[in-house]
C-alpha cells in the first residue's frame, strides 16, 4: 500500500469517527463546526492552522489524536512523505471530507419525503412545510433528551427562505447526514418526521395475531405465585437481555420466544420488528410485555 492509499484510508477512519462523536452529541448537522471555523479564519484565507484546527473541534465537542492531526496535513499534503506540523489545513477541504453525499438508501427516503410534501411542484411554502414537519415524533424528544420545540426550531433554522426547492431539501438532509452515521437511523429520522415508510410492509396479521394468543397461552402454562402475565413474561424475556438494557436484539427477540416454544420465521421476526422495533433495532421488552396482554399488539396489528 502506497502512503497515499495508507493516508487516504486513514482520513476516512477519521471522518467516521467524527461522524461518531457529532452523532453522540446529537447536532443537527455541520453548521455548528461550519460557523466555528468561520470564527478562527478571520482573515478569510480558507485555511487554519493545526492548532487552530484542532480548538475548532475541541470547541465543539469533537476530540482528535495528535496522530489524527498529523494525518489530515498530510492528506491535504502535496507530498504526504514530507509534511512539517506547521502546515496548514483547508477548511472547505476538509468540510467536503464531513459532507458526504446521500448514498442511495438515504437518498431515496428524502426523495420520498419530498414528493409526499410537494405532490410534483417545484417548491413548497416554507412555513406549510415546517408546520408537516412532526417534531413531536422524534426519537430525541421520544427518549426525553429534546423537547419538541427544540427539534421544530432546528429543522425550521435550516431553511431560509420563504419558498423551499428540492435542493434545498435535499441539501438539508445531507448535512444532517453527515452527523449521522447509521443508515437505519436515519431512514427513521425521515419515517418519524414525516409520517413515510422507507418500504411498505405487509404484515401477515393473522399470523401474528396467532403468534400473540399462542405466547400468552405458553405464559399461562408456567405462571405460578400468581404473578401477573405480562410481568412473566418479562421477566422471562430479561434473561435474555445480555446487556440489561430493557431490550431486546432481533437473535435475542427469536431465542426469547424460541423459550416459549414459538419457533419464529425470517418474515415473523421482519412483523415483530416492524411492529416494536427501535431506530437501534431493538424491541423493548416492558413495552412488549405490557401491549401483548393490554390489547394494544392487537390494535397494532389491526393498523398495521
């Protein structure tokens, strides 16, 4: 391998990492690191130092290695065999590396988002827009770390004008896109905000259904101290929770319910998960347990 080839695969572990480190802080996007760098490159020469490079990211949160540091100068090096610590490093370079564009399966759910909102026009009014947007229903403001109008502020400061185009959707999103790392995650974003299905799923409610009715029959069969149904079963599915979370993985799921005797198929898991499952890809076992035996798996499953 070329140094070249080695400087090049190394810059994009770091840009992985950085994604990693935006996402953790939950930022909506490059504008916070956009408008620090602004800060430091006052006189408008497009470039900082390295040392100026390194406060802008620790101002925002963001934490390189000395080695990192080293391997972004020589990335933007002419020669990367001969690379002094004073050389400098483009801004807008670098902020390209950040920017990655929409890979198909994120592209695909803005287009879908898009053209549910705009129906064919060339743009939308940008406060009708804003007001489709269901803030309410994002993850961060479902886990309690954002409130609602936190989230509707974020998304309502990326668009300036009155009038919003499909670009500047679409330029929205691929920002956003580079604080988030994981592709699930944000195809969920998308889901959440605007009320759209990456994929139409048909689930078999029949069977599922079935599947409920036979779990409660196979808890009943192991009650005992007169414990309540739905804490059986949670209890029983906590065993099987290796990280003591409250949830459960899609191998963790099937082996809880293989304990029961339900051996589930590729497509019984794909329903359950389509039903329960989590941006991460989980299903939490106290929301399960408790809507299997109150009646809301069946009105899920009805609406489904």
């Amino acid at each position: 391998m070329s140094t070249r080839e080695r400087v090049n695969a190394e810059m994009a572990k770091i840009v992985e990492s950085l994604r990693l480190q935006m996402f953790a802080k939950k930022m909506s996007g490059l504008e916070q690191l956009n408008a620090a760098f602004q800060q430091v490159d006052w006189s408008g020469a497009g470039t900082v130092s390295r040392l100026d490079f390194n406060d802008v990211l620790n101002y925002v949160g963001m934490f390189l290695t000395e080695q990192n540091l080293t391997s972004i100068q020589k990335f933007f090096a002419t020669n990367p065999n001969n690379v002094k610590p004073t050389a400098i490093i483009p801004v807008a370079g670098f902020m390209e590396q950040i920017l990655i564009p929409l890979n198909p399966r994120r592209a695909a759910i803005v287009e879908k988002a898009w053209s549910t909102l705009s129906s064919g026009a060339v743009s939308i009014n940008t406060d009708n827009m804003c007001a489709s947007f269901n803030a309410s229903n994002h993850v961060y403001v479902r886990q309690g770390t954002l409130t609602t109008e936190e989230i509707q502020n974020q998304f309502r400061g990326g668009f300036l004008e009155t009038s919003t185009t499909k670009q500047d959707f679409m330029n929205f999103y691929t920002d956003l896109s580079a604080a988030v790392p994981r592709d699930t995650f944000f195809t969920s974003l998308l889901e959440d905000g605007w009320s759209i299905k990456e994929s139409e799923t048909t689930v078999d409610k029949p069977r599922m259904l079935f599947l409920a009715d036979l779990l409660r029959e196979k808890v009943r069969q192991k009650e005992k101290d007169g414990k309540a149904g739905a804490v059986l079963l949670k209890y029983a599915m906590d065993f099987f929770d290796v990280e003591d979370s409250n949830k459960l993985t899609r191998a963790e799921f099937t082996e809880a319910c293989a304990h029961f005797g339900l051996q589930l198929t590729a497509k019984d898991q794909d329903d359950f998960f389509y039903l329960y499952g989590t941006p991460q890809a989980t299903v939490t076992i106290t929301q399960f347990a408790k809507e299997i035996y109150s009646g809301e798996f069946t009105d899920k499953v009805a609406s489904a």
